[in-house]
C-alpha cells in the first residue's frame, strides 16, 4: 500500500477503506509518513469531504493510535457531556453533581483552558485544596462510591489526532467537518464513556459561528458516535452571548454553586437541565427526557445536587464550606463597573469579545505557558434583551489591576444599546438524536 494511492483516490472524491485509513493514521503516527504527503490528504479530505463510514473509521483509527481508557471497573453505564466551547460555559461544574445526584455515574476527564478563562480543571482549583491527581483506582473507588469524580486527562491519548490537529492548523484544513468530528470524538471515545451527549455551539462566541454549520457538525459527531457503538446524542445552544453572568475561574464557581442551590441564570439552568435530562436518559435512569428533567428539577429544589457538590469538594481534598461561605474564593483586589452611556435596551452582546477581555485581565491564556488568575474577570449585570439606563452597569470588572481602559474600551464596542425592545436570543435550537 502506497500513500501515493490513497492520497490520489481521495482527491478523486472516492472513499476510503479501513485499511487504507488504518495505513495512513498508523503510519503518520509512527512518523514513517511525512508531514507533506498528510497535508496533502488533509488537504484532499477538505475539498471532497468523507462518507459517515469514512468518519467513523478515522475516529477509530485515531482512538487506536493511543492509550484508551478503562472504565469497566466502574458500575453502571458511564455518560460523558463534551461542549464545543464558549463564554462563560460552567455547565460540567453543575452537571456532574447534578447527574450524579440521581445515580449517574459520572467519571469525568476535563483538560487546561486556553483562550477566555480557564477549563473545568482550573476552575475547580479555585477551591482552595481541591487536587486533580488521582490514581486510577482512586478515581475508580470515587465514582463507584460517590458517583462523581473529576480528573485531568493523562496518558496518551489519540497522538494521531495531536498530530493531525497541528498540522491542520498550519495548512488551512482546521475548517472540515469531517476532520473536527472525528477529533473531537476520538477524545471523547478513548476516554472510555459508554455514552455521550454534546453541547454545540453557535454565535459569535462559538467556533461554528453559523447554526447550519453547528448542525452539521453535531450530525456529523452523532453519527460517528453511534456508528462506533457509543450512543450518542447532541443539543445545539446559542452562544451568541456569555452564559450565565460569571466569565472567570473563581466567578464562575460562585456561579455554578447558585445554581445548584437552585439560584442560578435562567439560561444556565435550562441549559443544565436540556443536557442533564438526556445524560439521565442515556444512563437508563429515566425513561423519557421529560421524566429525566423532572427528577432533575427536584434534586435542584431538594438540595440534593447542592449536597453532592459539596461532597465532591471534599472527596478530592477540596474545602466544602466555600460552597456554604463563596468568599472563601479567591477575590480580586478591585471590583469596577462599566457604566451604560445610554438608556435603552441591550441588543447584542458579542461572547468572543467579552472572553478576550476576560482574558487581558488574567483570568485565560493566551498561551499555554500564560499564568492564570483564578479570582478576575467579568460579571454581567445585564443581558440581550434588558432594559438598562444611563450610567447603570452593564457589567463589572474583578480586576487586581486599576489599568484597565483598553479593557473597557473593547468592552464599550462588544455591547450595543437600541432605543427599542429588543428579544432575547433563542437558547436551544434543537436536538440530534440519530
């Protein structure tokens, strides 16, 4: 077998064999295929696209290309959310205490942030002794007792996709979505989840920032998920606008602990309990997604899903009481708002925008090397469709820094204010199930 051959019949729009996709994903893992022969087929993948089979034995291929997780060990049937990414998306910190709640296991994998703020990791060591380094048997006995635990990702997982990724970067084929799905999923499918929901995104502060293409790529990832034997299911969301009110590590577990008190932002907690409800479903707990929401809804009223989070904290050295007293929460030195020019109503609130500023507080990386500060970012005061009057905040920094105008001046260009009513944005656009 020639990569020659493949790359020509690929660029001819014929499909793959497992073999051949098995050849070129061993080979170029192995390093005994260059890097301009791949681009090449990258390059041919992008323009002709693959059939689902195609997909699905690409993500295999590039699940096999490394270690893969064993979660067998482990009772029950194991159900993992994944979200494409976005602002202020604290969902994984009140989705596993609240599935969990219901006896879901829920043994998650979670990674390091770059861009906005950090990733679910470095949120959760916003609570001061919480650690993410545990065995695998101590993982293991968590879930199994406690039905919940938080690691990071170790071992070698997909090195093929690691190395497909970069090179895609480089060679302008990021944009395909046949390459993104099998990334993704070969993630999520060599962490050893018998089942997965995804959350995809769309709007401004998304990477499909157009819905026909956010519902592409969620057929796209369903389809590669059930044809790998992993039942799989995708919600598509808006992120047009933050979620919630919380941009920032320490912020956003304040935030995640109001709403599991059953205090939280209408739109994190619809968005919560639509992703919650088929995590339920798919772990065979409840026979419908209507019967999963309102088992659901009730352990957020009955404190159940609060009490789990805090036993979470502490089953992984973290202080429970910051969920009681969040001012045991990093805090930053300076809280100052940003004041409306204008009365009228808020008509657009640009996320990507609002997660950069974020960011040039400190509360994200720009680079992988960049340090965090776990107490800064933004609180929302006001969201797309309010009314709001002059000189009332829009929002407020948490900043340990007073400089702070190049921040407020692209915080001023990412809001706009209309003199009439406007709408909020549609949430939930729709479910894929198949």
């Amino acid at each position: 077998m020639r990569i020659t051959d493949i790359i020509e019949k690929k660029r001819d729009g014929n499909e793959l064999t497992k073999d051949e996709i098995d050849f070129f994903v061993d080979g170029y893992t192995k390093g005994e295929i260059p890097d301009y022969q791949i681009s090449a087929l990258l390059m041919a993948i992008y323009f002709q696209d693959m059939t689902a089979k195609e997909r699905a034995l690409l993500t295999s291929a590039m699940v096999e290309s490394g270690d893969q997780i064993d979660l067998s060990a482990i009772e029950g049937i194991k159900v993992d959310k994944h979200s494409t990414g976005g602002v202020g998306d604290t969902t994984t910190l009140i989705l596993g205490p609240l599935v969990s709640s219901l006896g879901v296991p829920v043994a998650k994998m979670s990674g390091r942030g770059l861009g906005h703020t950090g990733g679910t990791l470095d949120k959760l060591e916003s609570v001061p002794g919480f650690h993410i380094e545990l065995s695998n048997d101590e993982f293991i006995n968590l879930v199994n007792n406690n039905k919940l635990a938080v690691i990071g990702q170790s071992g070698n997982l997909t090195p093929a996709d690691k190395k497909m990724y970069s090179l895609r970067d480089v060679t302008g084929t990021v944009n395909s979505i046949a390459l993104i799905a099998s990334s993704i999923m070969s993630k999520k499918i060599a962490s050893g989840a018998d089942a997965i929901v995804l959350d995809v995104k769309t709007g401004a502060g998304a990477f499909m920032k157009k819905l026909h293409d956010a519902e592409e790529l969620a057929h796209a990832m369903v389809s590669i998920g059930n044809h790998v034997g992993r039942k799989t299911m995708a919600v598509i969301s808006d992120m047009s606008q933050p979620l919630g009110y919380a941009i920032g590590n320490a912020l956003e577990v304040k935030e995640a602990i109001k709403t599991l008190q059953g205090n939280g932002p209408k739109d994190l907690t619809e968005l919560c309990l639509t992703l919650g409800s088929r995590m339920v479903v798919l772990a065979k707990q409840a026979e419908t997604i209507e019967e999963a929401r309102e088992k659901l809804t009730q352990n957020l009223a009955n404190g159940q899903a609060f009490a789990q989070f805090k036993k979470f904290l502490a089953s992984q050295g973290g202080d429970g009481s910051v969920a009681d007293n969040t001012d045991l929460l990093p805090r930053s030195k300076w809280q100052i708002d940003l004041p409306a020019k204008k009365s009228g109503y808020v008509s657009e609130i640009i996320a990507d925008r609002i997660g950069k500023a974020a960011m040039l507080l400190g509360a994200g990386r720009a680079t992988k090397d960049s340090e965090i500060d776990l107490a800064v970012g933004i609180m929302l005061q006001k969201k797309v469709g309010d009314q709001v009057k002059q000189d009332e905040p829009l929002l407020t920094l948490h900043t340990n820094t007073q400089d702070v105008e190049s921040v407020k001046e692209l915080l001023y260009s990412s809001i706009a204010i209309s003199e009439q009513p406007v709408k909020a944005p549609t949430l939930i656009y729709g479910t894929i199930e198949d």
